[in-house]
C-alpha cells in the first residue's frame, strides 16, 4: 500500500512539474462552461440545475481524459524508467494503481475547480444540492472509466500520439455504443440480445440517469467493473510487454 | 551470493542470451565484457527482474527471483543502462522517491539520501530538474539511486559509459570502495576498467559465457603475454632477429618497425616464460645499442578481439 502512495505521489506532483496540469486543468474548466452556457442553453432553460453541464461531460472526457492518460507507461516506455520503475520493490499492480489513481486524483480536481458553476446556479435559485452531490460523484466515476482505458492503452506503446488517438478512439466506441447509428447496425441483424449488450455497454446510457442526479447501483457496478477490468488489462499488457 | 543457471533468452529468431550459468560471491567485483549485442544487458534486465528467462534461474541469496521477485529487488541495487531517471523531477525529489519506495521513513529517508549524494558529490545540483543536468551528473543520480539502500547486490550496466576521465575515476574508486562487503556486477565495453576495478572477468559473446577469468589470466591468454619488446639502434634486422630467435624458450620474434637506424622487434615466449634475462644478456654480450627493452603484460582487448570474433583467430 505505502508503494502505491509513493508512486501516487510522484505521478501527481508530476503533472504540476510540467505545464500539463495549468493547460490542462484551463481547458477543462473553460470547456465546460462553453458547454454549459452556450451548447447547454444554462440560462434559457430556466431550471437551477447542473444538467445542461454534466450532459456534455461524456464528450469533454472524451478527448482530455486521453489527453491526461497518455503520458502514464508510453512516457516511461520512452524514457526507459520503465526498467527502473519495474526494478524496484514493487509490484505491476502497485504501479498499475498508482499511477492510475494519481490522474483519477488530477481530474477530480479538475471537476472541482468548476465550483463557480455550482456557486452560480444556487445564486440563482434554489438547486438540489443533492442531486449535484451525485451528478459529480457519477462524473467523477465515469472520469475513472475512461482513464483505465487510456492508461490500458498508454502501455500499449512507446508514442504518446499513438496512445491518445487510440485511447480516445476506444472511448469513444463505449460512448456510441448506445447510440442509435449503432445500435441501429447490430438490431439488423444480430439477435436482441446483442444489441442490448452493445447499449449496455454505452457510457451514455449509464451515465444519462447520473447526469439527473440519480445513482443506481447497475451504474456504479457498471464504471467500477470497468475500471477494474481495464486495469487488469492495463497490468497484463504491462507485464507481457515489459521490454519492448 | 548470486547464482544464474543455465539462464536463456530468445527474441524471436535472436538468441540473446543462450545457457548461461555464473555464481558470484560477496566481495567479487565481476566485470561483464563483451561486444555491443552480445547479450549482457538481456542478462542483467534476468538478473535484476524486470524480464523473465525463457530458462533458467536467478537466485539471489537463497531467494529465486521468478518466486519472491519483490523479496530479492529489495536486495539488488541496479543501474540500467542510459541510467534512465525521471527527468522532470529534481535530484532530491528523484532520490527522495526511491527512498520512499525502498521503504524508508522521516528521518531514515534524509539520512539515506544525504549519504547517497555524498557518496557521489551530487550536493551542488540537489535541486535542479534531472533534465537540466549534464550527462555526467546524469550518470551519478543513476548511481546515487542504485546505491542508497545499501544494497548487497549491486548491477551497474555500464556505469561509466560517456562520463569524462576524472568522472570515471571517480566512480571506479567508489565501485572500489563498496566492493568489500558486497556482490557488484558491472557491464563495460572499456577493457581498462575491468584491470581497474574487477577481480574477475567474464567475456561473452552472442549469448555465450566465451571466457571466464581473473582479469590477470585474461590478459596472460594475449599473445604479448610477456613478450619483449626491444628497440635496438643499427640496421642489421634480420640479423637480429635470428639471434633473438636461437634463444631457449621462444616461440618466435616478429619485427615490429625498421626505421632508419633503428629497428623494434617483439620476442614472444613459449607458453608465456620471463625471457628478460636471457634477451638482456644477449644485448650486453653481443654489445647492441639498445633504446628501449621492457616485458609486455599483454592487451586485453587483443584477447577481447580473439575469443569474441569467434574460434580460429588465435594462434
């Protein structure tokens, strides 16, 4: 446990040793309030709520969040401190979950830092600070999803190009699966089961009941199964491909 | 005490690493020689843990690392090779992880990062950026990190590999220093630094242990092995060199260089006897103007040259 402390440690202060975290953390809080206000249509819906802001979430994850994972095993790969990480006293799933709980750390604090939101919208009625409480909490859940499947894909290879297009190409097959362009190509003709397979597998549709303040069991099994799984992945990628 | 047996290694078609099998005892200094893709760093990244042998094992103090892996890297302190570090970090942050990593706590941890960068003079850059640093201090941080928990085993590959002559003396005098109490392994291709520090050396080549020595008896397998040297003044070569080549005990005379009025002769000996004396009486009796007469020990890297190119080559 104190292993995965002290790689969580060194992969957080990480990000702030760079100009990553600023940019990165700009980007995110600046998007989100494009979203909200201008895609998301806040003021004209006249509800004090956070949904026109977490609705959009899947989308903006769905391009910074591989942004933030790349760099996890392709930058030691590269590097080669990889060999030096894997030489110490500790074990691929210590590293595995140190490494992925320091960027899971880094995004939740990037949600934070949209506070001014949730100042804004109890400024202007009276919000369901509950139903925010969770909507942030889901989002916070589904930011993990879709970071075990870029720290997968990080330790897939050396190039940290390679590891965002193809992390966020991976994610963005979980988001559309429940779309009806998908669905739409597999209920032609694959039997019914299938399909609803496929659509359980859409980030969308876990994550559309979170986005309204509801949580339900199915979905947080549903992200942390996910998490778990990817990251299983994550270390047998890891330990199969060590040298490469 | 480390024991690899019969370790190997493909990648694909390439054997890197092919039944290798060497014991190495507390206090060894063992240098690893051999030309570039030999396979000497594939068998320190088996040593070390980070890739598992195709056969084979590696028991480091009893322990196989296959079974308790984390168990035995406690025990290895370990360089790779480039000494890769993680560049955004400072050298005190760097060394402060490690310390962490190795276990150590509060106090302890100061006390093991002050000794390690003691040990390697690395005070004056404690708080730069690793990626700011010169590739000698680079190399030191690499050492400073392998060394700070006091490890029994310490793998060094190539330890010394682009640092400047003063920097390479001070990490053989370092090596020198730890080498009482401790298992080193350090890959080199620089054949001097196994003379310097090593107390025995193993030369391999494509995957194969081709020789395993002290450094002495490599260097007696050179064909200078005590030969003599002799440059004498006058233009009589030939005459000189059958002269040479009557006395007892030589295997044959070659001359080296015939320049003007001077000629330089080498005089190999059969099976490596000291022919000193019979050379110097044979200059004093014969009244020859000598300007230079001494005992070559042999070269390393001819011997390097030899067992690696392949069988064949030596005479």
């Amino acid at each position: 446990m104190s292993n995965v402390v002290s790689i969580f440690k060194r992969e957080f202060l990480g990000y702030f040793s760079t100009p990553i975290a600023y940019v990165f953390l700009a980007i995110f809080v600046f998007l989100s309030g494009i979203f909200t206000f201008y895609m998301g249509s806040f003021f004209d819906r006249g509800q004090a709520d956070l949904q026109p802001f977490f609705q959009f979430h899947p989308w903006l994850y769905l391009f910074l969040i591989p942004a933030l994972a790349m760099r996890l095993w392709a930058e030691e790969r590269r590097g080669g401190t990889i060999e030096l990480l894997l030489t110490l006293p500790v074990t691929i799933s210590q590293a595995v979950l140190g490494k992925f709980l320091a960027a899971w750390a880094f995004s939740g604090i990037a949600l934070l830092l949209t506070f001014p939101l949730w100042i804004t919208v109890n400024y202007l009625g009276n919000a369901d600070n509950g139903v925010i409480l969770a909507s942030y909490l889901g989002s916070l859940l589904m930011a993990g999803a879709f970071l075990a499947i870029g720290a997968c894909m990080s330790a897939l290879t050396r190039n940290q190009v390679i590891a965002f297009v193809v992390s966020a190409v991976v994610c963005f097959g979980f988001v559309l699966s429940g779309f009806p362009l998908v669905l739409d190509f597999f209920s032609s003709w694959a039997p019914e089961f299938v399909v609803q397979a496929v659509s359980s597998f859409s980030f969308l549709s876990h994550f559309n009941a979170i986005s309204e303040g509801v949580i339900e069991l199915r979905d947080v099994v549903y992200f942390v199964s996910l998490i778990a799984f990817w990251l299983f992945a994550n270390a047998v990628v890891i330990d199969v491909k060590k040298a490469d | 005490m480390i024991e690899i047996r019969n370790l190997s290694k493909h990648f694909g078609d390439l054997t890197a690493v092919d039944d290798v099998s060497f014991q190495v005892a507390r206090g060894d200094v063992l240098g690893f020689l051999g030309p570039n893709g030999a396979g000497k760093s594939t068998t320190m990244k088996m040593i070390t843990g980070f890739i598992a042998p195709d056969a084979g094992s590696v028991v480091v103090g009893g322990e196989d690392i296959a079974v308790h892996p984390v168990e035995v890297k406690r025990r290895i302190g370990y360089l790779p090779e480039g000494a890769p570090l993680y560049g955004d970090m400072t050298v005190k942050g760097f060394l402060r992880f490690i310390a962490e990593i190795r276990g150590y706590r509060g106090g302890e941890c100061d006390q093991r990062v002050d000794r390690a960068v003691e040990l390697v003079s690395l005070g004056s850059v404690l708080g730069k950026p690793i990626e700011t640093l010169s590739k000698g201090f680079k190399r030191r941080v690499g050492l400073a990190q392998a060394i700070l928990h006091d490890p029994e085993v310490l793998i060094l590959d190539e330890p010394t590999d682009g640092l400047d002559p003063n920097q390479k003396h001070d990490v053989r005098e370092l090596i020198r220093g730890m080498a009482e109490d401790k298992i080193i392994v350090l890959s080199t291709h620089i054949l001097e630094e196994v003379d310097a520090v090593c107390n025995r050396a193993i030369i391999i080549a494509e995957g194969r242990i081709v020789s395993d020595g002290t450094p002495a008896e490599l260097v007696a397998r050179s064909i200078m092995h005590n030969a003599i040297s002799i440059t004498v003044l006058g233009n009589a070569a030939n005459g000189i060199r059958d002269a040479l080549a009557g006395l007892p005990n030589v295997r044959g005379v070659e001359i080296d260089e015939e320049a003007g009025e001077r000629v330089r002769l080498h005089v190999f000996p059969e099976g490596g006897a000291m022919l000193i004396e019979e050379v110097g009486r044979m200059v004093r009796e014969r009244g020859w103007e000598i300007e230079e007469l001494r005992v070559e020990r042999g070269q390393l890297d001819e011997v390097f040259r030899n067992v690696t190119v392949g069988e064949g080559v030596m005479v």
